[in-house]
C-alpha cells in the first residue's frame, strides 16, 4: 500500500490527505505519521488573534479581559489634526508618541503590535487618497516613505513586539476600478527598500488593491463588479520582493449584510426595523449566503496563499451588532481562518459602538448608545473569546507598569510646534502662554486678562466605579486660580464641576501640590481637566496627573476552570474569595437560545456530537457572578471520505486508488492514530499490489482516525472482487509485459483458448506451464480464476 499524506504549513495542521494505494502483503508494519510542508520561502510567523483598533491604551484591558495577544494599531493623524485642532505635523508626532506608548505597554503585556499607517500625514483635508490627485503625485510616494522610515527607526527598541508594518490601509484609486492601484506596488515595494535600510527584520504587511477586497488576490480572469463598473482583465499579482511579507486581506462581504442599517441608525433612539435588514444565514442579493458562500468568496485568496506558500493576515473583518445572525457569520469567518491557518483582528475594540461586541443586539443611535451596553458577554464576544484561547504570547517584560495617568503631556516637555504651549494642551485666543525651564524641566506658563479659561485637557474616559486622584504642581503669582475637573456623560453633556482647589492665591515664589482623590458622580464617563482664573492672573504648572487608582469598591469576582475529561465531556471547577462560598456555575451554549443552565452534579455532557463553543460563569454566595468566558469544545469525531473506489464489484485484472481524507477543523487529526486495514490486517505504505492478489468475493477496508480531541470515527468501505473471461485476457497480457509469462507463443495460444470459451483446455495448459514459462505464482492467480468461471 502507498500512503502521501499532503499538508500544507499554512493549513493549520487541520486535515490529512491520505491517497492510498491497495496492495496485497505482508501488512505488518507501523503506520508513517510523517508529512511533507510545501516548498516555499519558509516564513511562517506567530499567528495573532485580536482587533483591529485605535484605543493606544486597550492592551492590557484586552488581554485579561478577552485573551488577545495583539493590536492592530491605527495611525490616524488627520483625525487627530481635525479632532484637536493642531497642525497636521503636531498631529503626526501626537500618533507617534500614542504608538510608542502602547508599545512600551504591549512589552510589559508580552503582546504583538501591528503598526497600521491608516492614513498619511497629509496637510490637505480636501485630498483623498483613492483620487488621481493623490496617486499623481510623487510627492506623496515620498511622503509614505519618509513616514515608514521615521517609524522603522524611532521604534526600534520595541521590534520584539512588533508583528508587522501594515504599510497603508486600504490602498485604492477610483478611476482604476474595479482592478487595484497599478502604482501601489511599487511605491510599496521602494516603501519596503526604505525600510529595510534600518530594519531587516519586522515583517511587512501587504494589503492588496483595491481596498485590500478579496478580489484584489485574483489572478487572470476578468472582473465584473457589477452595475457602474466596467469589466476588466486582471493579470498576475505583483508581490513584493522581500523574503518576509505577510499579504493581508479584509472582509466584510456581503458589504450589504455587514453595514446594514447605517442609515436607518440615527433616525430614532431605538430601532426595530430597517429596510435593508438581512439576516445570515439567507439570501442576500441573488446569492444564498452561508459558510460555503464565504468559502467561494475567499477562494481566491486561498489559492494565493497555497500557490505562493505566503502567510495571510485577515486585517479587518465585522458585521454590524444588530445585522441578524452576526455572530454566526463571524464564527464561520474564523473556522476559516483557522483551518487555513491565517492570523485575523477583528474590527474592533473600543471603537464606534456599531462595531462593539460589548454592546447587544440593539440598533440605537448614537445619542443613545450607553443604553445598549451589554449587560454579560455577548455572543460576538464570546465566539472571539473562545478562540482566543489559541494565543501564544510573548515572554513580558518584567518592568512595572507606571500609574496610569489619563493626563497626556502633564510634564509640559513637549511643544512640537514651539507655540509656547505644551502639547495637548488647549487655552482660550487671548491667553498668553510660554514654556519656562524649571530647575532642568519645563513648566507651563500662562496669563489671564480676566475671569476666563487659562488652560485644560480633554476628554479622559472614566468609570463611575474607579477612584481617581488629580494633582499638580501650582506656582501662582498673582491673580486667584481654580483647578478642577470637568464631568460629562459619555455623550458630553455637562453634569458638574469638581474643584480641587479654588481662589489659589500667591504662593510666596514656591510651587504647592494641590491634590484630591474622588470618585466620579453617577453617569460620569468622561472628563476635563485644566486651570480656570477668577480674575487677571499669572501662574506655572507643572506635573499634572490623573490617575486611575483602580475599583473605589473592589470586587473578587469567583473564577472558573474548565477540564475536559473525556471527548464531549465537561468538568468545573470554581473559586470564591472574601468568605464567600460558589453558589452555582453555569453554562449555555453559544448560538442556541435560552439563557444560563446550572451544570449538572457530574459535569456536562454534549449531545448530539458536533463542535460546540461553551460559555460559563460562577456566581458567589455574596451575589459576585464572573464574567462569561468560552471555550471550543470539539465532541465530534473527524470526517473520513473515500473517493477513488467503487462500492461495487470490481474485475481483478485492474488495480485500485482509493483517496483518502481525513480532516478535522476544530482539534486537528493525531495522525499518530490513523489506521487502515483491510480484512482485518493492518494496511502500510511502500508496496503496490494489484487487486488480482486479493481472493475473490467481499472485502473490507476500514479506516479509523482520531483527533487531538481523542473523539474517534471509522469508515467502512465494502467491495467485491471479481473475474471473467475478459479479466484472464486481461491479466495475461499483464504477466507478460511483467516478465511472469515469457513465451509470446504461449500467451497467444491462451488468448485463442479463452475466445473461443475452451476453459478446460486453459486449465491444462496454464498447469502444464506452471513453474516453466508461466511463473508459480501468475499460474495460481489463472488456475484460480478458472476454475471459478468453470463452477459458475
């Protein structure tokens, strides 16, 4: 029996092919577990689960809470520029020290980074990027360069933690539509040549044009992208020339299902219907959508990966929260991404609510977004939880984590734009500010000319459960200042101040602390700070903070482990702290409905077989519940079809090629304990054997495998083996081609004998030759297939 058994690295080890040879033998020998990776450029890194994000503070958040070992990072330096209303340099720098400080966080974590230019530090606000305008311009060719070199050498310190440069998102040009950029590749390609010049090392991310769509990975085919586009022909994909490039892809398609209701969302505080609701699985457009569809629609990308041995990164993937059925078409998403080993984020973390999986189901708007703020894990969050789980990450650090301190710029040491005003910082148009060194460090300055604002910060994101202390340093020296905090709700409507201190009057040429701790009121979720003057003044500050002190009442919540006993099989055990005693644990399973169910006394068996994802929780005698967690349960055997056979009767003059495929998405097959046999005798690779050498009448051939699950299956195949007049012919022109005949004269006058029927002479003449013309063994196979055609 010959046994390939065919994977590809990048496949996640998921599925074995096994094409299987029949033989007839000795069949004693062990099973062969080993398999051959595809050639390639043999770069395969980390794979990485996370989101997609610009929150530069999430990291540790994100790693506790859900169990992500990476960000991708968002440099957003337009937004920035319009949302602080600073210069577009000041902005670009504001990005880059928000980069280098969740590096800095991603270390101390042992977390992964990819550093996404989303946008360039473009000065124009009317220049878009996917205009002939832009892609015209050398000038901005030489801008992403020049960005991408920046980057490479102010942030190598932390490559460790860097996974890749994601080198521009979404890179298109509408006039080239519906084919991708044709100047994206070579301007990414002298962007990679820049960036090698100081790094040789951090992976490159590649999006493919246009808008990294999965129709940018076809190669040689016209594409139609239907009403308004023309149809074009799309040639070869233009890789990059570099030996560590990770091709990225983002998916949202169906683009009409994942961005459903967006003009519906803002048109009431709630909303039930939309006119362009469409549920997952279903029809959307002329297409049924559903795991097999998504299948089809990144089937292009797959057959870029295994042609061109690459790693994929899927860079952004999402539906909307209240798209129906969105937490199944993201887990179909995954079990893809998984079984073809490619590293995925999701969009996103702490972003615009529409993308949250830590609000429900519900379409509010966005004035009335905080009423939709799940109340226990979602089942989005709990699909990405459950996979999580896979993550590796990375070794920490070691070093402390400072205070975490809301207040950006507090030390006053940066003023990129040398406007006397540290960055950050805002004032009102007629204050008057400078920079003063201070005993080696700088200070913030500032004058009023009356009852007004002299100079804050905004806004801080707070919880309404954490305690905070907020201080500086004040040197006044004439006038009387206030110093307090501002409070809003999450949608910036004022609720009250909070002072500090108020009437500071001089303070004798020395600089006083002035200090509070506090929690914030009900309903204060973001924050201010600054320095308010009641009439003309002049006053230094220096080293303002706010510091998140953590929980003002601290909760140990209980804590659950998980052990699989058995295949399908579930067992728990709970912690409960601070006197408290576990009162139940509970589970549901995601995607079915209805709520928790306490766990049975012997723990929890699923029924019917299959791939499951399992939330649990405890809750305490004190009323503390846990937050749901996941797990992937795989409690179904893996899948064994054979194709290459008939289930019939088979004439013996032939040979058989059975293929056989044993996959498992979930766990992956333990190759170790894949066995075949054949009536009962184990089947091994390295000889072929015709199917003459079997005896005739039923056989079976019975294949087993198990997962790393240890769940077990077997497929049983039952066929016949057969002769007759025209397999003896058959069989004898073979023994001579194969040397057991060696008298053509012989051979012929058996071919004569068999057409005209004459099979008592065939006998006489095959015993006649046995051991003489006719091999020992070529003349048992003849007697016996003879002698069967003469008894029936």
């Amino acid at each position: 029996m010959r046994i390939q058994i065919m994977k590809n690295k990048y496949y996640g080890m998921l599925s074995l092919l096994l094409i299987v040879t029949l033989v007839f033998t000795s069949l004693g020998l062990p099973f062969d577990n080993k398999a051959e990776a595809s050639s390639g450029s043999g770069f395969n890194p980390t794979v990485v689960r996370g989101f997609n994000t610009s929150a530069f503070t999430g990291l540790k958040r994100a790693k506790e809470v859900f169990g992500a070992n990476v960000f991708r990072l968002q440099l957003t330096p337009r937004v920035e520029a319009v949302r602080s209303g600073v210069s577009i340099t000041v902005a670009w720098q504001r990005q880059l020290d928000n980069m280098e400080g969740a590096l800095q966080e991603a270390a101390r974590q042992g977390m992964y980074v990819i550093v996404d230019l989303h946008e360039p530090p473009i000065a124009d606000p009317s220049l878009k990027t996917n205009t002939d305008a832009y892609w015209d311009n050398d000038a901005n060719r030489q801008m992403l360069v020049d960005c991408w070199t920046e980057i490479a050498q102010r942030f190598e310190p932390y490559r460790n933690n860097i996974w890749g440069y994601d080198l521009l998102n979404e890179p298109f040009n509408k006039s080239e539509l519906p084919l991708g950029n044709e100047k994206w590749p070579i301007w990414a390609q002298d962007i990679v040549d820049a960036i090698r010049v100081y790094d040789q090392d951090t992976p490159i991310i590649y999006e493919a044009s246009p808008g990294a769509l999965p129709r940018g990975f076809v190669e040689n085919k016209w594409i139609d992208a239907g009403p308004g586009y023309p149809v074009k022909y799309q040639g070869d994909f233009p890789l990059l020339d570099d030996d560590k490039v990770i091709y990225s892809v983002h998916m949202y398609n169906p683009f009409a299902y994942s961005h459903q209701g967006l003009t519906t969302v803002n048109t009431a505080p709630v909303s039930t219907d939309w006119p362009d609701k469409i549920t997952y699985p279903g029809m959307i457009g002329t297409s049924y959508w559903d795991k097999n569809k998504l299948i089809q629609d990144l089937k292009d990308v797959r057959d870029f990966q295994l042609k061109y041995n690459v790693p994929i990164y899927v860079g952004e993937f999402s539906a909307i929260r209240w798209a129906p059925g969105a937490a199944a078409y993201t887990r179909d998403l995954i079990e893809l991404f998984e079984e073809y080993g490619w590293s995925w984020t999701y969009h996103a973390y702490s972003e615009w609510h529409g993308w949250d999986v830590e609000y429900n189901e519900v379409m509010t708007s966005d004035l009335n977004r905080d009423s939709a703020i799940a109340t226990e894990p979602t089942d989005r969050e709990l699909v990405l939880k459950a996979y999580f789980n896979r993550n590796e990450f990375l070794p920490p650090n070691g070093e402390p984590a400072p205070p975490v301190n809301l207040v950006m710029n507090g030390t006053f040491e940066k003023d990129t734009d040398n406007d006397g005003l540290a960055d950050r910082w805002g004032k009102d148009s007629n204050v008057i500010v400078s920079l003063v060194n201070m005993n080696g460090s700088q200070a913030q300055k500032i004058k009023t000319l009356s009852n007004q604002r002299g100079i804050d910060q905004a806004y801080f994101k707070v919880s309404d459960q954490n305690r905070y202390r907020l201080s500086a340093k004040i040197r006044v020296i004439s006038g009387k200042i206030i110093f307090q905090h501002k409070d809003y709700t999450n949608n910036t409507v004022f609720l009250g101040n909070g002072p500090v201190v108020t009437g500071l009057t001089n303070t004798g040429g020395e600089f006083v602390t002035k200090s509070l701790e506090f929690v914030p009121a009900p309903g204060v979720a973001r924050m201010s700070t600054g320095f308010w003057t009641e009439l003309p003044s002049e006053f230094i500050v220096d080293d303002v903070e706010l510091i998140d002190l953590g929980p003002a009442v601290p909760v140990n919540r209980p804590k659950t482990v998980v052990d699989i006993v058995y295949p399908g099989h579930l067992e728990f055990a709970a912690t409960a702290y601070d006197g408290a005693s576990i009162a139940r644990t509970e589970y549901r399973i995601v995607g079915q409905s209805g709520g928790y169910t306490t766990v049975p006394s012997g723990g929890l068996t699923l029924s019917p077989p299959g791939n499951y994802i399992v939330a649990y929780r405890s809750v305490d005698t004190s009323g503390n519940t846990e937050r749901a967690k996941s797990l992937l349960v795989d409690a179904k055997a893996p899948e064994i079809t054979v194709t290459g056979i008939v289930y019939d009767t088979l004439s013996n003059s032939g040979d058989m090629t059975p293929i056989i495929t044993v996959k498992d998405d979930l766990s992956g097959v333990d190759n170790s304990k894949t066995t075949l046999s054949l009536d009962g005798q184990i089947m091994q690779q390295g000889t072929t054997i015709p199917l003459y050498s079997l005896s005739l009448g039923t056989h079976t051939l019975v294949i087993t495998a198990t997962d790393l699950a240890g769940n077990t299956g077997s497929h049983t195949v039952t066929f016949r083996i057969s002769t007759s007049i025209s397999s003896l012919k058959e069989l004898i022109t073979r023994f001579v081609q194969e040397g057991f005949i060696d008298n053509d004269g012989i051979a012929n006058s058996l071919h004569e004998k068999l057409d005209q029927n004459h099979l008592g002479s065939f006998v006489n003449e095959v015993q006649a030759q046995s051991g003489k013309h006719i091999s020992s063994e070529a003349a048992a196979f003849l007697l016996r297939d003879a002698q069967h055609l003469l008894n029936n």
